[in-house]
C-alpha cells in the first residue's frame, strides 16, 4: 500500500520572483522555499526505496 503524502509543496510567489542569484542560505524567505524541497525530495527518496 503506498502512503499518502506528508510533504506539500505549494504555489510559492517567492519561487516565480527569484533574483538572478537564485536560492541563497542568506536571505530567510530563501531558507523556507529551499526547506519545503528539502523535505519533499527527501519524502520522495524513502517512498522509491519502497519499490
């Protein structure tokens, strides 16, 4: 039985609005995107060893 999904990524305006130096660890609105990614890949990578 596949479990359902813990981690959402959801529509994030700051994504779309990134500057050219893209995800950074300095700015605090960066650290929070790049965390939901994080999580979801990571969610993801346990799911396929699964299969």
């Amino acid at each position: 039985m596949i479990m359902p999904w813990k981690n959402i990524v959801k529509h994030l305006e700051r994504l779309k609005a990134c500057d050219i130096a893209g995800i950074t660890n300095n700015d605090q609105h960066d650290k929070k995107a790049l965390q939901v990614f994080i999580d979801a890949v990571g969610e993801m990578l346990k799911k396929l060893k699964h299969f």
